[in-house]
C-alpha cells in the first residue's frame, strides 16, 4: 500500500457517521474526546499478554520472549472487567505489523508496514496475513466496542524506527557502530532471509506484502542509517533507525517525517483512536517531536477529535528539565509550541517507588516535587495545571520487576494509593489488580501472560477492589484530579517540622481546589504505626475543624482530633498503621 492509495485517502477524510457496535449500540464517529484526560486514569496492556478467549497461554517457561497469543477478541472479552474496575482508557502495545518470522516478542515494537494490523493479534492469523482487512475489521471492532462502553483507546507508536528488516556487511544481524559513512546491507525477504541481491530497497522488484517496508514511500535505503548498533545514531539495538531529519537537498522537506506523520493520521481516521503513546520520543530531534504533535493534535481538531491526546516516552529518572521540554510550552527555547501533551513521569516514579518500599525517606519525594514547580514555573499557566502533562506510573514493560511482592500487600494499595491522587493522569500496568509480581533480570519476567492463571480475572481480588474504590475516590472529588498539590511537613512532637526525613517515614501531601483541601497521609513502615501532627491550609481549615477520613471507605468517619494552631501553624493530628495510607477531607 502507499500513501496515496485511494483507500488511504478516503478514511483521512473521516467523514462524520453513526456505528453500530457488535452489541448492538450506535456510537458517533469519529469519537468525541474527553473534555479533560485527567477525569481517565489509563490502563497498559500488552496486546500478547493480556487474553485469549479460546487457547491457553504458550507453556514455555518464563522469562518467555516468544509470541503467547493474545487477541484483539480477548481484550473485548474484557472490557466490562476493566470498566468495573473503573478504567477510563486503555493503552494498547502497538498493533502494527511486525515482521512475521521473527518470534521474539519484544512488545511489537518492530514495524514494518505503518498500515497494516498484526494478523498474529487475530482470530485467523493466516486469513488475515492474505487479507489485510480481516485484521482492520477485528482492531476496529475492539476499539469501536470500548467506545460503546465508554472507554477510550491510546495506541502505542513508534517514530524512531523499524523491525529487524536487513543484515549487514558479511550477512550479520549487527555491526558495530559506525560514527561516519554507512555499511552495506542487506534487505530480507518474507522469511527473514537476508538477500545478496537486494543491497537498494528501491531497486527490488515484486516485493510481497510481507517483505521489506511499507508504505512503499519509505522504500529508499538513505531513509535508514544503516551505522550499526547502538552509539549516537546507530541502530536501537537490531532495531533498524530511520533517519528523521533526512532532508532532500535545497527543499526545506523531510520525506521520513512527512510519511510518519500522514501513516498516523491515517490510523487516527482508519480506526477512530484516542491518543498516541509515543515510544523513545527522546531519541527522535525536537522539531520532529514539536511537528509530530501538532499535526496529531491539528488533524484530529479537523475531523471532529478536540482533544486527542499524545504522550512521550522521554526516559529521565534524574533531568527534570528534559522531561520538561516535552510538555506544555519551554518558553526558554525561540520555538513554537511543544508538540506531545505529556510525558511519561519516569522522575516521580523512581522516587515513589523508593520511598514506598522503604529505601529512601518521603522528604525526597517531597523535594523532587517541590523542584519541579520551580521548573514548570515558565510553561503551565497555573500549579494546578501541571497534572495533565504528565503519566504517572508504578510499573510498565520495560522494568525488570514489578512493584507488587506478594509478602507485603498493603505496601501495593499503599503506593496505588498515592499514584492515584497525586498530580497527574494515573497509568495502571496489566495484572496489577490481580497481584502479578513478576520479577527477574529482564524485562520478560514483567511480560508474563495473565490470562491462564487461576481466577486471572478475579473481581474480587484485594487489589482489584482497592482500585477500583480509588477509582470512585478521584470521580468523586475534583480536587484530586485537577488540584494543586503541596507536599507538607509533620512533626512527631509538635514543635519540630519538617519532611519526613528517614527511610519508614510518612508521605503527606495536600490537593487543593477552589476552597477544598484533600489531604493523603501514608505510612511507609511495615510494621510502626506513626502518631504525628501533620501542617494543612490555615485559611481552608479553622481552628477546631473536625476533618473526615474520605479512604480507606471502611473507616470512612470523623477524625478524632480537631484542627489546631502550633504557632503560625495549622495542624491536624492523626495515627496511621503500618503500611496504611488515609486521604481525609
């Protein structure tokens, strides 16, 4: 297929219609966005991993990198579960086509056609290799069925490269990096047999559906930059880097770029999607970034979507200030407009896992937020607004564990807790409501399938229940979701206060909109309860004020103690368990 087909051509017209979705409701199209996304914390799942309706998981041993057969059928099976459970979207590993040797399973990160459903994700992969649209029509039913249900659907994409589509130099899967000049290679064909003769994309005639890359525009050996693995601007890893910022000589054009872009913007139409999660967003040039987003956000405005949502994966545990030249507006930088809504929040994660298992204190947690107002200080138009430019996460695919151990449960509900109120729009990984606790020394040993377990899909698992309670806590009060957010000192004595500043210690922060303050206070110790006055808003909270424990919903009630003053203070004083975390109103 190319760019220009007249099928392509006619789906980017979007052309507004009613849908009748397999249980029999009509739905618009293209699907109206969310006012605010916000008001929809997101659930991550892998295609591959998360259900199939009539086969059992592969039996290999885990860790397992090869395909287990997870269906677009299955997700729609499930899609009640994870309504009731009070997701407001999911966000689906990408579903484009891989290359159909190759059977590691490294979450479909490796495209080769940027048209084109993986047959692998279907009822009938063989039909749907022959027949493309057998894929197209099961992917849009899944989406079409979350809309009916009122779920939105973010789609996992990829900028900064392809599948493993050629060898090198001396037939070789790898080369090392080559910081100048290019090697020679070698274009595969649909076994994944490298080609003696295919040494120009561009010169190979007859190519099958299945080989070398698509849409044909991007067929030209100087779109990839061919240097080896790895180094500067060498391969991602056998992943095969294209070359963004090829420009043709004296135009001013960027063909790469500009075939990226209207591929997306067809999927958008072809599919009626809600947002695009963006992988190694850091590693593509920021003009692209920039030019990407808008034209995401400006295509979806023209056919209806206002608020299509997009969000990077920048990967900085430590610069606040990268992460921040994704979002909003950088107005230290004489350029337009940042193009991606938000990025993944890697910072507060790292930070928010550490002090929940008890290896840091809470006071760094506490700085690390109070660091970034001051960094957002030129590119959110108010504190509050900082939330929606960031995903906050406990877990994803390309950890080596997962958060959850199964030997200290409260720990979990502890950090959801906190994820769920803190600023930002909140992502639960796959399997966190049904206790996955995969752990190992790669990321397959967070990639196990869930389904195939017993009771996988328990809604009367502990956690299940947990979030979806959370779930009902955010709706019910706005000051969670859209909030300011001030991390506050307590005291154990009264007189002295500060952070809390040892390993063990309490997490307290406040969320503050219009007149109300919600306040969270989360005991990280496992085994201490912890006593202390804890400072909240002295013009919101009058001396005397008796507060209300809003979560856990069993021990929703009154305080016992009453707002009071420590000099130019206000305070309130309470006792948490181990491992207990209270929101209180």
């Amino acid at each position: 297929m190319t760019l220009n087909d007249p099928a392509v051509i006619e789906a980017l017209k979007a052309n507004p219609a009613t849908t009748l979705t397999a249980n029999g409701t009509l739905i618009p199209y293209p699907f109206p966005s969310p006012a605010d996304w916000r008001d929809h914390w997101i659930y991550f799942l892998l295609v591959d991993r998360f259900n199939n309706p009539s086969s059992m998981p592969d039996p290999n041993v885990m860790p397992c990198n090869t395909y287990q057969g997870g269906k677009f059928a299955g997700i729609r099976q499930r899609l009640p579960y994870l309504k009731e459970l009070g997701a407001g979207a999911i966000w689906l590993s990408p579903v484009l086509i891989n290359p159909q040797w190759f059977n590691d399973y490294w979450g479909g990160y490796g495209i080769f056609d940027f048209l084109r459903i993986e047959p692998r994700f279907c009822g009938n992969p063989d039909a749907a290799r022959q027949d493309p649209s057998i894929a197209d029509k099961e992917f849009r039913d899944l989406v079409d069925e979350a809309h009916a249900m009122g779920i939105y659907v973010i789609l996992d994409i990829v900028l900064n490269h392809t599948g493993d589509l050629f060898d090198y130099e001396g037939m070789r899967d790898t080369q090392d990096y080559r910081p100048t000049g290019e090697y020679k290679i070698f274009w595969r064909n649909e076994d994944g047999v490298a080609q003696g003769d295919w040494t120009e994309i561009a010169d190979v005639n007859n190519l099958s559906i299945n080989e070398g890359v698509w849409p044909k525009e991007l067929q030209r050996d100087d779109y990839f930059r061919r240097k080896g693995t790895n180094g500067y601007d060498g391969d991602f890893n056998s992943l095969r880097e294209l070359v963004t910022e090829y420009q043709l000589p004296g135009t001013g054009v960027f063909p790469v770029r500009t075939y990226l872009i209207r591929a997306y913007q067809y999927l958008i139409a072809k599919f009626d999607l809600d947002g695009y999660r963006i992988d190694t967003l850091q590693y593509v040039e920021p003009e692209f970034a920039r030019a990407f987003g808008n034209s995401m956000r400006e295509y979806a405005l023209s056919i209806g979507k206002k608020n299509f949502f997009t969000f990077g994966e920048v990967w900085q545990d430590d610069n606040e200030q990268k992460i921040a030249e994704f979002v909003g507006r950088d107005t230290e930088k004489d350029s337009e407009l940042i193009g991606v809504d938000a990025a993944i929040d890697f910072p507060m994660r790292k930070r928010l896992v550490e002090v929940c298992k008890g290896f840091a204190p809470p006071s760094v947690l506490a700085k690390h937020f109070d660091t970034r107002r001051e960094t957002l200080k030129r590119i959110v138009s108010s504190h509050g607004d900082a939330g929606k430019y960031y995903v906050t996460f406990l877990d994803n695919h390309d950890l080596s564990e997962r958060f959850h151990n199964a030997q200290f449960p409260e720990q979990t509900k502890l950090a959801l807790t906190c994820l769920m109120t803190m600023q930002g729009i909140p992502c639960i990984y796959y399997g966190t409501e049904q206790g996955l606790d995969g752990h190992g020394d790669r990321r397959e040993y967070v990639r196990e399938a869930l389904w195939g377990r017993q009771d996988a899909f328990s809604t009367s698992h502990p956690l299940y229940h947990h979030i979806h309670d959370l779930s009902v806590l955010i709706n019910e009060h706005p000051a969670l979701r859209y909030g300011r957010q001030y991390f506050r000192t307590c005291s154990g004595n009264g007189t002295d206060f500060d952070y809390s500043p040892f390993t063990g210690g309490v997490i307290a922060f406040s969320r503050i909109l219009n007149d109300k303050e919600i306040l969270v206070v989360a005991n990280t110790s496992v085994d201490q309860p912890a006593t202390m006055h804890v400072v909240v808003d002295k013009n919101l909270n009058a001396e005397g004020r008796i507060l209300q424990i809003l979560f856990p919903f069993a021990k929703k009630g009154p305080l016992a103690n009453g707002c009071e003053s420590h000099g130019m203070l206000r305070t309130v004083k309470l006792t948490v368990a181990a491992g207990e975390a209270l929101v209180i109103g």
